[in-house]
C-alpha cells in the first residue's frame, strides 16, 4: 500500500474529519491525564494535537524525539485549528531524545543567554525564538526582489583578501598557504570595481572584525547586506534606494513572515515615501550639541530619532554630510563645503542601522585623498585600476542583517538574532 | 528646469523618435570616419549607438570613459534596436579613461588567462564575459525560489569555526584573538543542527578549501549551495528536491539572463522529470571497472554521461550507493548491505556537479562510526548535541555556483567563472 502522504501541522485545519493523516514532527509536549494523553506535534508549520486513549495503545516517547503519527483527523473546539488527531499509531524515528536544557513548549526560555548560545541547536528550536531567522530570511527575500526588480546583479566577492587595507585594524589574519592574508572587513572595493562591470550590485555575504570589544552591539562574523550603483547624481540617489530597499524589507516580513511577526508579538515599522533627511550640522544643533563634534553619541542618536517621530511621523530619519575626518578615504566631499561629505547614516527607532553616501570615483581625487592620509597609492593599485579604466559616479551602503533583526524584534543583544555569535570569548557552537 | 529621465540603452528602441534623451554609460567603441564619427555607449542594459557630425562641436572621449549623452532619439535601420540619438551633447562623467589591457568592444577578449585575471575589475566588463555573472545570478534566483516555494529557510552559518572537522586537512587557520580557530569547509555540521530547527534549510555562501593542487577544477574559496531537509525517507526523497532544484536553477537562467544566453550562444540543458539512477556497482560494470573499485575516475563519469545520453536521453545522471569506505563519517549506509551507502552524486554531462545523500540521525550511531575511524565523539560535542535532543532522519547536498556556471558555459577552467579566483598562487586583485 502506497504510504499516506504527509499533512503539515498548519494544514490539519483543511482535513476532512475522518480522514486518515500522516504528521511528522518532534514531540512538544506530552500531558498525561488521567483518562487520556495529549500529545503535541510540532513541525516547520505549527503545532498539531494528538489524543491517545489507554485502548489505543501507543507509547509517547520524550520531548524533543522526532516521530511519526498515523491518524484520524477529528474535529475539536479544543485543537489548534480546530482538527486534532485521533487513534494514532506513533512511531519514533529516532532514539529517545535527551531532556533539552531548556523547556522548549514554554511561551519563553527561562534561561540565561550563555546556556541559550552554548545549546543553540536546542534552543533556538523554541518557535517563538525560531521566528528571529524567519524574519531575517523573509527580509532578504524583500531586499533582493527590490534590487533584482531594479536592475541590480548578484555577486559574490572574495572573503580572504591580500592587505588589510580598508582600516587597518580589527582584521583576522589567515595562514593563506604559509604567507599572510585577511578576512575581508566589508566588500567594500570590490563592490565598488563590479559598479564598473554590472553598474548595479548587490551582495549578501559575512563579513569579519576582530572587535575586541565585547559589546551588545558587535560581532566577528555577521552578515552584510551590501549595495552600490553608478551613475547617480550625489548621495540622495542612493538614498532613495535604501528607502526602497528598507521598504522591500518590511514588506518581505509581512508577505513571508507573518507568522513570526504574529508568534514574536510585533509591530512592523511603516517605512515613509520619502525619508526625512537632516544635515549633520543641523542635527548637532537639534540635540544641542557644540559645532566642532565630530561625531554624534548614542544619545544624540536617540534624541534625533525621537525628533523624527514628533515632527516627521517616522521611525527613520537620515543624517547627511558627516564630518569628512570620520569617513573612509574613498568617501565623496560635499561639493562647495569639504568639510562635509556626501554620505550619510540611517536611524531607525534612534538607533545608527545603515551607512552610506557616494564614493570618490576620480583616480586623482584617491591618489589625493591617500596621501592626505599618509598611506601609498601604490598599495592600494589592484583596486584603484578600475577607476584609471573609467568608473562613474557612485555610491551605495551596508546594512547587518543582524543589527535589522535585533532592531526590528527589539532585541537588547544582537547575540539573540545570530544562529551561532562569535565574539572575542566565543568561536563555538 | 527638471532633468530629462536617464534611457537604458536596451529601452532606446521604443522612444519616441524626435524625442530628446539622456543615455548613461561608458564609451564602448568610437570609429571616426570622414564625416561623422560613431559612438557606442554601453550600459548595463545593453549598446546605443550615438552619431555624431562636425557640427555637433563634441568631442568623444577615450573608450571606458564613463558619459553622459543627452541627444535626439532618430530612428535608423542600422542602430542597435532600430533607434539611434542624433545631435548628442557629451558629457565626460570622470577623467579620460586609461586604455584597456584588452579591447573590450571586440567580439572575444584577446588575451591570456592570468592577464584577464590580473585585470579582471576591467577585462569582466566585456559584455559576453560579463554574462556568466548574470548567468550565476539568475541560477541563484533560480535556487532560491525552488525552496522558498517548498518551505525552506533560507540560513547563514559562521565561517569561523573553532576545530577542522570535517576532513582535517586542507583547512585554512585564523589567528582568532591570539589562539587558532578555522575557515569552514562546508557548513555541513551547522546545515545538519539546523534541520532540528527549521526542517529544511539551505545557504549560500563562501566556503574554503586550502587545496595545495592547481588544477582546472579547484579554488581555494567558491561558492557553496547547501541543502538539507528533514524527514526524508531516504536519500530518493533528498534527489527529487535536488531535481526541482536544479530544473528551477536552468528556469532562473532562461527567465533573468535570456540576453545572457544569447550573448554567450548557449542552449541550455534540459531537466528531466526524473533523474536516472544508477547504483554505484551498476555503474561499474556499465564502465567496464572491476568490482572492488573504490570511486569512479573521470574518464568512468565521462562514459557514464554518454551513456545516460544514449540510454535515457539525458545530460543528467545519479549514481547512488558510493561505497561507505570513501564517504565521510556521518554518512548512512544502505540498509541492508552497509558496504554501500545512500549517498548519490549527480553527474552532469559526464561530470560531478552535486553530492548529497542521507545522512545518520541517530546518536548512536554517530558515536560507532567516529570511533570506527579512530575519531574521538567526544571532539564533536557541539555537534552531535543536535542528535542527542532529537533529529529527525535527513538529508541533504551542496553544488558549487562557480563549478556550475563553467558546466553550463562549458568553461574550461573553473577560475574563468569566478570574479576574482582565490588559489594557491592567486590572493589578489
């Protein structure tokens, strides 16, 4: 006889009552009364109840053990759905599982985050808590439609690079066949040299800091949501599609997410037409800052985003032309006032979630802009070829995945929103 | 008065004749003639062509120079698209560019392997060449929608990883904060725990080989495509995925890259709704080998390949039930004749394009068979966490974007598909 074909927990709702259903899940949770046993299914879909009576005759192995059940479907007011199973046949297909750490049907995990991160492959099964990582793969789904729809080209940039070249400092050394090489920080130049094959690019790939701080707010390894374009006018243009992409995003959780917005109790941000932009200078003044920072602080952040929602309706705000003393070489100048530049912040919620701006693309103006800052052209020639070959125009910007999630889920550490962190005290699981 | 909207050059064909344009892109070819010169802009989108007569008073500038040409869109039968603009003025978007190590205009670049490669950030530029990154781009696409439409979560795990598991040798070491850490070789442990989490799971991402060999096959970081799901029955169920997969891949590429195809005059293969199979010690026989050969060599793959053409009008084909002996540790064998195991490689037109295959699930099972090669469970602790608490029968394979492209284009060295190869004497541009 030809096996049934499996139900899908979500799918349960849609049997006919009196149909036989085959689900497949791990064990929940069992609750033994005392004139019967519920067991609860759960599944990539959701949860499905089954009913054992004594005259059925059937074991329930231990949570977490993965199992087969062959059934009823039966209506019930009781069962999510409103269809649970009945005279089940359970088989385990695998040995009985071990207790996990954790007890993973609570509503929450009563647990500190080291034994959360150390037992993630436990943990993280919790489905309220599995639902950080649907929204980060429904998130990419709307950044790469946006960008696809746009005219962007996927691509992938080496990770192990020969000089550590954007700053420096924070870089992981590999033993590259017995001489020194890098993890790439960013894909920054390449992305930059692919403006002049595709125009338009995209990538989504980790990228490395030996941050040796231990912070809230940083990892060694996260994900990089990274884009540029040529042929824009200025750092506006890019703007505008951070805006669409930012919008793609959210749209991306509400079209393949909602479940997980719905399990995690979330109110998604509403991204505006147009976002509201405030000039670095302007922005020190609203938050009563001296003239000569140079930077702003977390709390000036949180101010201006508070500012944001009182006079703009917005949960994100950009801040355009920062000092160009704390920009990267390859930043562009704003024209008329150099002291400025052309590229800018992102701030949701007060919080610095993406940065950005044009880049230089004149051979020239790099040669310059090195020596002003004592280092040799001469080490950055494989990257700067393509701008003596012709680049135009340019600029782009880089998101962190992890940052989005823990940003949108409200999470305190971005620890929570990483499947397995590494930091300067943990390279494992 | 507000800027004229920006044409891509594919969409020059349906302007208006008499309307004024703006075209951006970089000067692809320039042929001066006694009385008018001709100008081809490139953009990502396609060629115009720009006509320009003494008393136009423009100058053209060097070839890959990025323009802008603001013109009148005139109809001609021989403009690319049938429209060409008329009465251009020029605008130089940077400096003159540097010539080209290679004319990129010309049909087919002039030059040898390693120049391409030394330049690669300008010699990809050639429109043909620039193809097989719209090719791998689409694929992905391809790839992604497969599985998002069959409940995949798509899943980013570390690279940083703390042993080097999984083969032990050809491992790349990270200086991490002062002790050794690795590169990952495959995510292959993280797609496994993940199974308890999500079910089904894939990645795209950088994965590192320190392969000491030059070869026309390897490179010391590609791109892997990883797959794994739970649940199967055996690896049949992980091979009819994998089967949907790949038909999606070549469905990415004639949907997103038809004019990629074009350029590069490629048919495509065709997928069958079934892939054959043949068992591993069938397939022995089918190449005259003898019973106790361990793997197939390459000139097997090559007659099997012709056979699958001949027998079952194929380019694809499956061989299943490698022997245990050369298969990694967490391999399940066949049931009932453990010298086989049920993995599969899948051999396209006579080359190995993907391996997968069921995996174990059982803890104890895990343990024997690390103990059996000598290894030590308890190194592997993180990892076998997973199967401890619970995993459900599973399976899984990966495929290398770059290795398929070159399939696909028929490349005869795997680094003329990767942006910027990485190998044993290749760490730049």
């Amino acid at each position: 006889m030809r096996p049934i074909d499996r139900t899908l927990a979500a799918h349960l709702s849609v049997a006919t009552p009196g149909d036989a259903v085959r689900l497949c899940g791990h064990v929940h949770r069992r609750r033994e009364l005392a004139a019967v046993t519920f067991l609860v299914v759960r599944d990539r879909s959701g949860l499905a109840q089954v009913v054992i009576r004594p005259s059925d005759g059937q074991e329930v192995p231990p949570e977490e053990t993965p199992v087969e059940v062959v059934g009823v479907a039966t209506a019930s007011s009781q069962a999510p759905g409103g269809v649970e199973i009945t005279s089940p046949v359970i088989t385990a297909l695998s040995d009985p599982a071990l207790t996990p750490p954790v007890e993973l049907w609570r509503p929450a995990l009563a647990a500190g985050l080291p034994t959360l991160l150390d037992h993630a492959p436990v943990t993280w099964r919790h489905r309220a808590v599995r639902a950080r990582w649907e929204l980060a793969a429904a998130s990419l789904r709307g950044f790469r439609a946006t960008l696809d729809q746009a005219g962007f080209t996927e691509v992938h940039s080496p990770k192990i690079v020969e000089s550590a070249t954007e700053s420096g400092a924070d870089v992981f050394e590999v033993d590259y066949f017995g001489r020194p090489a890098y993890l790439a920080q960013s894909p920054q130049f390449y992305k930059q040299q692919l403006v002049g094959i595709f125009e338009r690019v995209y990538e989504v790939g980790p990228v490395f800091r030996a941050e040796p701080h231990d912070t809230v707010r940083h990892l060694a390894e996260y994900v990089s949501l990274d884009v540029e374009l040529g042929f824009v006018r200025d750092h506006r243009d890019v703007l505008r599609v951070l805006r669409d992409v930012v919008a793609g995003m959210v749209e991306g959780i509400e079209t393949y997410a909602a479940g997980a917005v719905e399990r995690l109790g979330l109110e998604l941000p509403v991204v505006p037409e147009e976002i509201p932009v405030v000039h670095f200078s302007q922005a020190l003044r609203l938050v009563g800052a001296t003239d000569d920072e140079p930077d702003l602080a977390p709390e000036h952040e949180r101010a201006l985003g508070a500012w944001a929602r009182e006079h703009h309706g917005s949960d994100f705000l950009a801040v355009e032309g920062y000092p160009m003393l704390k920009r990267p070489f390859y930043t562009h100048p704003e024209p008329g006032d150099e002291r400025w530049s052309n590229s800018f912040d992102l701030l949701f919620r007060g919080l610095e979630l993406v940065t950005g701006g044009q880049r230089l693309h004149r051979l020239g103006d790099y040669e310059t802009a090195l020596l002003q800052r004592g280092q040799s052209p001469a080490a950055y020639a494989a990257y700067l070829q393509a701008f003596a070959h012709g680049m135009p125009p340019h600029g782009g910007f880089a998101l962190g995945l992890e940052r989005w999630v823990a940003r949108v889920v409200g999470a305190a550490n971005v620890r929570e929103v990483s499947l397995f962190p590494r930091d300067v005290h943990r390279v494992s699981p």
